[in-house]
C-alpha cells in the first residue's frame, strides 16, 4: 500500500466574518475591566491582549459566535474562550450595578 498526499474531494477553506459596532470607549473600557480582574487574581500574562479579549467576548456574547469558530479564528483553545466570557460577565455586571445604584467598592456618594 502506497502513501498518497492527495486531499479527498475539494477542500475549501471558510472564513465567516461579521460586523460587530462597537465603540473604542466601549472596547478600551471593558479592556480596562480585564485588567483590573488580571492584577487582582494575580494572573502574569494572557495569549492576547485585554483589547483583543473585549472584542472576542463581545461577539460571543452579542453575536451569538460559537466558542471553537472564535477560538480557532485567534489560535487559541476554545476552553481558554469560555474562560475569558466566564471571566468577563461577572466583571462587567458589578460595574453596571454599581452604575445604578451606590456601589459598595466605590462607597456612598
């Protein structure tokens, strides 16, 4: 039995893109967040940067982007994508609750 390297049928490559608007406040706000979370858990370093994680957890959050489709678009491990979203929802909430009411890390105003 000969080895061969021929690919059976066609094989096509698909790239699914779509447009996600989003502001670069918002972006370099939740970046910020990512921050804040990594210096408080003591965490030396991530596969991304924190501007690039926002922008991957926002379309997994708003556009309903699957976890390996984001995963193997950045070379990254879809477990390591579920943890940036499980990272992030709890993150962002606090900062929406305590922008509508008094928040008790900011104090009483």
């Amino acid at each position: 039995m000969s080895k061969t390297e021929e690919h059976i049928g066609d094989t096509v490559s698909l790239v699914y893109q779509c447009r996600l608007p989003l502001s670069t406040s918002t972006v370099n706000h939740l970046a910020g967040l990512l921050r804040r979370h990594l210096k408080s858990i003591g965490s030396r370093w991530r596969s991304l940067p924190p501007g690039k994680i926002a922008v991957i957890v926002l379309a997994v959050l708003r556009h309903d982007q699957r976890l390996t489709d984001m995963a193997g678009g950045n070379n990254i491990a879809e477990s390591t994508v579920r943890r940036w979203r499980d990272e992030m929802i709890p993150a962002s909430t606090t900062v929406t609750a305590c922008t509508s009411s008094p928040c008790p890390t900011r104090g009483a105003a």
